[in-house]
C-alpha cells in the first residue's frame, strides 16, 4: 500500500514538472524526486502527501520567478551599449540612404556635373552670393558681354519664374521655370544637359526636370517635340533631364531657352543670375573658389564677386557645420556638461573599462553628425528657403541631439554600461539641507548604485556613483541574466 501511494505522489510530481518550464524542469524533478524518498521514508502518508501538494505552489513560483528574470534579461538587452550604438548607425544609414533619393540632397553629395566647374562661376554682387536671391540686372549683364571677354569666355543670364504651363486639352500647371538665354547649355558643358537640348527649329525650347516630367507629363516617352504654351508663346520640349542636374541658385522645374531677341524684350533692369566661365589664365591658383571684379560705373565703382559652382556644392555642409557651432555654444546654458563622481575603484575601474566608457560616449558623438547633417539636408529640401530652414533644424537637432548624449551617458553603469533602472526616490525634500534628498537608480547586474541629487547644494552638487562588491551580485543577478564583469 506504501509502496503504492509512493507511486502516486511521484505521477503527482511529474504532473506539477509539466508547469515549471522547459529548460528547468529536468533538474526541478530530479530535486523534488529525491526529497520525497527522503520525506517517505521518515513520515507517514499525510505529510508526504502535503509535501507533494507543496511541489504545485513551489512549480507555480518557480515559473513566475523566470518570466520575471525573462522581463529583466530583455530590459537589459534594451539598455545595451551595442544596442543603442546600431540604432544610431541604422538611423544614420536611414538618413543618408533618404538624401540620395532626394534630387536636391543628392546634388550636394554627389560630383559636380559640370565639366571644369571651378571656371564656372556664379557672378552676383558683393554680399549677396549665399543670399541666392538675384542681384545682377540685365542691363549689367549686357554690359559684361561687350566688355568683359577678358574676364569671361562665355555668360549667361537666367531668371527664376513662377508661371503656369499649358500643356493642351485645356490642362495647366503651376512651375518654377528658369528662364534663360540659349547659350545656357553650351555653357554649363554637362552631358545631360547638352544632349537634351537639340532642337531643329527657332521657336525657345523648354527642357523638363525627371520629377516634372513624370508627375504633369506622366513620363511619356515621346514627349520630346510637344509644343506646349509658356509666358505666353509657344515653346517646344527639348528634352529632360535629371533635376540633380542643376547645381546652380535657385530651384527649377524647368527651363526656358530663348534667343537674345527674346530676352531682350525683358526690361534693362530686371534682375537674374548671371553664370559665366572665367578665363583659365585668371584660375591658375587651383585651392581658389572665389574671385573679385570691379566693374566703373558713372559715380565710381561697383565690386562683384565671382563664386565657384564647386564652392557651392560644399554650402549645406558649411551651414551644417556653423549650425553645430552654435548648437555647441548653446549647450552649456541648456544643460549640465559633469558627467558625475566616479570614485576610483582598481577593481571595477580599470584601463580598459574606462577607455571603453569614453570610447562608447565618442561613438555616440560620431554617429549623431550624420544623423543630424543628413535629417537636416532632407527637411530642408521641402521647403523654398533651403539654408534657413537647414540652419534651423540643424540647430535644434544638434542641440537635442548633444543633449540625449549627455543625459544617455549620465544613466549607464560606468562597468557594463548598460542603463541603470529601478529609480526610487530617498530622503525627504524638508531635510535637503541636513540629510540627502535625490533618485536612487540601480545597475541591475550589480556593479553599482547612483545617487541623483534631487536639489544641487554645496555637498552633494552632482550625481555620485557608489561601486558594490562581487557579494552583491547574487541579489541583482539571476543565473538567465548574463553577467557582465
């Protein structure tokens, strides 16, 4: 009858196995398998039969207490270095990856398409070459032609238009057309440009951008030759190309060659971009973007200033690094620069522990430049003013962004640097003054504690980290959180 009843607490037992998980319930029977031996044999029926009813509740909290050390192990997990470090890099690669599909971005980074495109420069007067509003009249332009072929092998003159353009059956569309004169594509000397522009007639011709031509033409491949109706005349369609293509002020849906007549009918002191090619012997010095002309007039003299199109490729990344600068200079008066007290520990603080927490904060830095650099250029591409609208989110960007690092580096361990959890509040804020009063944060692998001063005094102005012993770690760390030393 006893050797029965045995029988029936060990089917128990193997029916309370079936709760504890997987992974633990091997051992969990074997331990339990032995004890009731050693329970049977030393009491009767009804205490063994209660100790197996209590191999039930101990299954049920034994299956709580992993789900609870599951829940840890994934915070922990979340608060990893390399976690924190590829979501960095995933959220650069993502805003890189972003520019190169934006034509406006994707100029900046891209080579120039210019041939020699340091002879290519952008003529517009003293002060207002970064403005990209125009500053050059036609009148002047005129002038330099019959004057300047000293100073310049060839000019153009362009003019950045709203208009609407009829392109039949009674359909318009608004775009931002580029108005120049015919010479505009022999000029720039780009591939893309000069192959699109052929034409066998003398009516002006209008080249498309790949984004106009497929959202107003939906990208009809015998669009070439169309005659649509333009500032009031008729023009037919040159050709298209990639809107990556124009590097120069101002933003172009598309282009308007006319003849000198044509332009002509403009008034003499309308206002343009006046793009030009210098004389080689004037750009000998090749780390040279950037050169003066001084033009007399009837009351004196007049200065203008002759920019390289390659200069102005490197504009975004110019405003992005004075928009850094400023962020840099703002951030002290937004927030705290001390890291904390981080008392010298030779056991938890070695060398190479505290090379790696300074490596881990200057990979942080790194990362956040593209992020911010790259964010920045593709906001500001859907907007008109592109260099206020990139000074402005770099700005704000860069500034969130040095913050979260400060803040980020603050709340790690400085051991395994994972972030630290578990905050409670100590002290009593009445005794501020006589006792400490802040937030308590634990290194759940149990490196350490910091203590987060709740009002800054003179004793206690920043935080302070307190280092634990190895004695300490059993409490923090169950056997399924992987241990970090």
């Amino acid at each position: 009858m006893k050797r029965l009843l045995i029988y029936a607490h060990m089917l128990a037992l193997h029916g309370a196995s079936r709760i504890v998980p997987e992974e633990e319930r091997r051992e969990w029977l074997k331990e339990w398998k032995s004890e009731l031996w050693h329970v049977a044999s030393l009491h009767t029926g009804e205490k063994t039969t209660a100790f197996v009813a209590g191999a039930f509740r101990d299954a049920y909290v034994l299956r709580a207490d992993l789900r609870v050390a599951r829940v840890r192990r994934s915070h922990a997990f979340g608060s990893s270095p390399l976690l924190c470090l590829l979501f960095l890099l995933v959220a650069a690669l993502t805003s890189i990856g972003i520019a190169f599909l934006l034509p406006g971005t994707r100029a900046a980074l891209l080579p120039s398409p210019y041939r020699d495109a340091r002879t290519l420069v952008v003529v517009s007067r003293d002060g207002t070459a970064h403005s990209l509003q125009p500053s050059v009249s036609l009148d002047e332009f005129r002038y330099w032609q019959r004057s300047a072929q000293h100073v310049f092998s060839d000019l153009a003159f362009y003019q950045i238009v709203r208009r609407q353009l009829h392109i039949g059956h009674g359909a318009a569309v608004e775009l931002s057309i580029a108005r120049a004169t015919e010479n505009l594509p022999d000029l720039l000397q780009t591939p893309s440009f000069t192959a699109s522009t052929r034409s066998t007639n003398d009516m002006p011709r209008l080249i498309l951008s790949e984004s106009a031509w497929r959202s107003y033409f939906h990208a009809d491949p015998h669009v070439v030759g169309r005659v649509v109706f333009v500032l009031g005349e008729k023009a037919s369609i040159a050709g298209v190309v990639r809107s990556d293509a124009w590097r120069l002020p101002g933003k172009a849906d598309a282009w308007l060659l006319e003849s000198e007549a044509h332009i002509g009918m403009l008034p003499s002191q309308a206002m343009g971009f006046v793009v030009a090619r210098m004389q080689p012997s004037l750009t000998h010095d090749p780390a040279e973007d950037r050169w003066h002309m001084t033009v007399p007039l009837a009351g004196g003299v007049d200065g203008f200033e002759c920019v390289s199109v390659r200069h102005f490729a490197r504009d975004p990344f110019v405003f992005f690094a004075f928009a850094a600068l400023l962020a840099l200079l703002a951030l002290p008066a937004t927030t705290s620069l001390p890291l904390g007290e981080y008392p010298y520990n030779p056991q938890q603080q070695s060398l190479s522990l505290r090379l790696r927490r300074w490596l881990f904060l200057t990979a942080k830095l790194v990362l956040i430049v593209p992020v911010a650099c790259f964010a920045s250029l593709d906001v500001a591409q859907l907007f008109s003013d592109v260099q206020s609208v990139q000074l402005m989110v770099t700005f704000v960007a860069m500034l969130a962004a040095l913050r979260w690092v400060l803040r980020d580096q603050r709340r790690r361990c400085p051991v395994c640097l994972q972030l630290l959890r578990n905050p409670v509040h100590v002290g009593q804020p009445s005794r501020n003054f006589l006792a400490w009063n802040g937030t308590e944060l634990i290194c759940v692998v149990g490196h350490g504690f910091l203590h987060v001063p709740e009002m800054p005094t003179s004793w206690f102005s920043t935080q302070r980290w307190l280092y634990l012993d190895a004695s300490w770690r059993v409490i923090f760390r169950p056997p399924e959180v992987a241990r970090t030393t």
